[in-house]
C-alpha cells in the first residue's frame, strides 16, 4: 500500500521538475565547494557536500525513471488502441457469423420442410401399393444433400 502511495504521488509530479532537482543538487554541490575556501562556513559545507551530491543522483535517477514510465505510457497507449480496433473488428466478424448462422439455419430448416412434405406425399403411393417408389429414392438423396452447396 506504502509503495503504491508513493508511485502515486511521484507519476503525478510534473517531469520538468527532476531535473531542476538535479541542477539544483549540482549547483549546491559546486557552491558548497566554493564556500569551503571560506573558514567560519567550512563546517557546514562538509554536510552540505554529500547531501547535495545525493540530491543531485537522486534527480537524475528520477529522470530517467520518469522518461521510462513516459516510454511504457506511450506504449500502453498505442495498445490500448490497437485492442479498441480489433475489438471493433471482432464485433463486425461476430455480426456477420451470427447472420450468415441464421441464414444457413433458416436455409436448412426451409430444405427439411419441403422434404418432409414431398415424403408425405410419396408415403400415400408407398403404402397403396406397397413397392418402393422412385421418388422415394429421390427425397432421400434430396435430403442428404446440402443445401448451401460444398461451403467451408
């Protein structure tokens, strides 16, 4: 929870503001070194030395860490477009497979109605005279067949 707090404040610092802390760090740095030549202020700018220098690094490594999260952002954005895109597509393709499913299904549904009417007007002339009709054979061949034709 500590480590997402701070995450969160830092990404909302601007990035100019690292390397004013850098600059900042350095000039520091450069002063406490003038400032040593002097006797009476010599004390504190043994302090002031590393604190500055530490300053200094820490601003250049935020930097750097700011241009990197600035590079994934950049990133995750174009992404995130290209996943709105093809989500965009996937949805049009789903349209169309649901549509050519009803078509073929009401295709085949129609076929299998006019089967089962041309059997039951064939069964009347099977059952009077009790031989196979030809057309007979030619429902049932009719029924095997697919309608769409050979589609993938």
């Amino acid at each position: 929870m500590f480590a997402w707090l701070i995450e969160h404040i830092l990404s909302n610092l601007p990035s100019w503001l690292w390397p004013v802390v850098a600059g900042a760090g350095a000039t520091t740095y450069f002063l406490a070194r003038i400032v040593d030549t002097f006797p009476t202020i010599k004390p504190y700018a043994f302090f002031v030395k590393p604190v500055s220098f530490a300053v200094m690094l820490v601003g250049v490594f935020m930097y750097g860490g700011a241009g990197i999260t600035a590079i994934y952002q950049a990133q995750i954005n174009e992404m995130q477009a290209k996943m709105a895109a093809a989500q965009t597509a996937s949805t049009d393709a789903n349209g169309n497979l649901h549509t050519k499913i009803v078509t073929k299904t009401k295709v085949i549904h129609d076929v299998q109605v006019v089967i089962k009417e041309r059997i039951k007007e064939v069964e009347k002339k099977i059952d009077a005279d009790c031989k196979l009709d030809p057309e007979a054979t030619k429902i049932l061949n009719d029924a095997a067949k697919n309608p769409l034709g050979a589609t993938k």
